[in-house]
C-alpha cells in the first residue's frame, strides 16, 4: 500500500499560495511538481490535470481541492499541496479553499489513487487536525500530520 509519505516531499508543498481562485491555485500547486524526476512528460502530466475540473468540498466550513491526472506520464504516484491562507474563490462550494492537493497518477494506479482521496478527505474531516495543517509552518511538519492523520485510518 502506497502512503502519503512516499508520493508527498516536504519540497512539493507551498504553504503560501498566492492564487486567488481555484483554478489558479490547481496551476500554482501542480507546479511545484516540475522537474520531478517520477515526471516522464511534464506537458502531459499538465495538460492532464488541467482538462478535469478539480473538485472541491467542505470540511469543517473549510474548503478542500483535490485536482489529479490520469496519465502515463508519470512513473508513480506523485503528490503536491498549498495552503492559502485567504482562501481560494471555488465555483462548487461557498467556503474558500484553504487546501490544494494535486496528483498525477499512473493509469495503473486507480485503486490506490481513490484510497489516498478518501484518506485525504477523512484527514480533512478531523477538526482537529485540519486546524494543526492550517497552522503549520515547515512543509515537512504538514507532511508529518497527513502521514500521523493517514496512520490513524
């Protein structure tokens, strides 16, 4: 089984998106993915994310993006996220997006890819430990509470 600590490195992780919406947020997150040595084709894996429209939900009156790419151009699983701290305008949900998660996933990989969605929004749903990613300050610590928060599934 695939973790949050194998797809997510601290160094793919801004917590100081400066995106006013959603869909720039999406572009602003998947593009600390660049020049990723598990990205056979950076344009495909782009193009990929970009053509879906991300969804986004509420957890505890906060909003949550979670944008992916189906596509070969990936060797494995691979994983960014941003934080805004006023939040991103979304078209599907009245809170603003404070979180942005985008993956590419290997078309192989579906089973594991709505695993780790599901684990992602479970995370989210602890009030608890939302607060904690909405207040941490080092990117390896934000990993470390998803990794603790995934453990506890």
């Amino acid at each position: 089984m695939i973790s949050i600590s194998d797809i997510l490195l601290p160094a793919h992780v801004n917590l100081a998106l400066t995106s006013k919406d959603q869909a720039s947020g999406v572009e602003e997150v998947l593009s600390k993915l660049n020049g990723d040595a598990r990205i056979k084709n950076w344009d495909a894996l782009h193009a990929s994310v970009l053509e879906r429209n991300a969804p986004a939900l509420s957890c505890n009156e906060c909003g949550v993006c979670i944008a992916h790419g189906r596509t070969n151009a990936v060797d494995s699983l691979v994983m960014a996220a941003g934080r805004s701290a006023a939040g991103l305008t979304s078209p599907q949900i009245n809170d603003r997006v404070r979180l942005v998660f985008v993956a590419g996933i290997p078309s192989a990989f579906d089973s594991e890819y709505l695993r780790l969605v599901g684990a992602l929004a479970r995370i989210c749903r602890d009030k608890n430990l939302l607060d904690k990613l909405l207040g941490v300050a080092d990117p390896a610590r934000f990993v470390e509470l998803l990794v603790s928060g995934e453990a506890k599934l």
